[in-house]
C-alpha cells in the first residue's frame, strides 16, 4: 500500500489516519508541487492532485473514497457500519457532506478572507450553517454514526480541525470544537500527523 501526498496538502491525513486506525503497513511518498504536476503522477491521478493509494495493482484518488474502501478492505475494524443498513446509509452521507458542505465554504472563505470580505463573510455563513448541521448530529453521541467512532468522523474531524489553521476556531460551537479535541487525542490521528506533517 502507497498512499501519494504532497508538501503541506491537507487531504492525504485523512487517508493515513484511517491507514493508522486500522494498523495496516504502508509506505509514504511526498512530492514536491512540481513532481506531484509532472507526467508520473499525472499518470495517477488526472489532474495531479493528491491524495492517491497504489495497492495490488490499482490506483484510487479522491481521500472519501479512499477511506470508504480501505474500511471495507479491513471490516474487522469496524470502521464502516455493515452495507446496506441504514447505519451504512448515515456513514455514506456523513463521509459525502464533508467535502460537498463543509470544506468547500470553509476554503472559500479563508482564500476570499483579504481580496473580497464580502464573500468570504457569504461563504463562512455558509459553512456554520454546515457545522450546526454536524452539532445537531453530535448532540447525543460522541461520534456521527452508530455511536462509534467511523470514517465519517476522519472525514468531518479533519475537515472541521482546518478551522484552527485558517483562524476560524470561534465560528464553531463549543461542542464542535470538544469534538476536534476528542478526535485529537487518538493515538492514530497522532502518528498520522506526524508522518504527514500535520
């Protein structure tokens, strides 16, 4: 297994978190900007992005998708709810919401925060709404689906910590914020960081 990251990408942790919660060997590569743009990666991946896994011969990007299947590679660690029950369904919709309602406000509003405040201010309303959305899922659980702790909360965790390095931490809620704490505090999360970087 060969999970491709670039120097200070975000995406790539989610996939070695989720790699260091089930405890399966893997190797690292981290490019440079201009290696991850040249013609070998653009080989893996079309638009030379990161993260990408290599494994028995396949070549998967797109960190959701990623998690989703290493889960389904490694059941026993129960990182995914059994297919086809509606704790699937949670895990699936959880997983898709952060990169489709969290991330994409979040980032807009941090990259718009000095050229348009106007919008950033737009899209950082956005993306509380989003994060209340995931409070009012956290109001009775520690964690998104099936009261244990799931890819989804690697995909949502990580999304929502990005608000500590755009300077956003007091536009979550205090449960939120508890939330992060908690998912800080894995051992795995840990050895992730520092073999990505953080």
């Amino acid at each position: 297994m060969r999970v491709y990251h670039r120097e200070h990408a975000g995406r790539p942790l989610r996939v070695v978190w989720t790699l260091e919660e089930l405890g399966v060997p893997y190797e690292l590569t981290v490019m440079s900007r201009e290696e991850a743009g040249g013609e070998e990666h653009l080989a893996r991946h079309p638009l030379g992005r990161v993260p990408v896994v290599e494994y028995d011969g396949a070549r998967v990007f797109e960190s959701a998708a990623i998690c989703l299947q290493l889960a389904d590679m490694y059941p026993e660690a129960e990182l995914a709810p059994p297919a086809a029950t509606p704790e699937r369904a949670m895990l699936y919709q959880w997983v898709i919401f952060a990169p489709a309602e969290l991330e994409p406000p979040l980032l807009e509003a941090a990259f718009r925060a000095r050229k348009d405040p106007e919008r950033a201010a737009a899209a950082l309303s956005r993306f509380k709404d989003a994060a209340d959305a995931v409070a009012a899922a956290l109001a009775s659980s520690e964690y998104l689906v099936a009261d244990r702790f799931t890819v989804a909360d690697v995909l949502v965790g990580t999304t929502l910590s990005w608000t500590l390095r755009a300077g956003y931490e007091d536009s979550l809620p205090p449960s939120l914020r508890d939330y992060i704490a908690r998912l800080t505090e894995r051992p795995a999360l840990q050895r992730a960081l520092a073999r990505t970087g953080g």
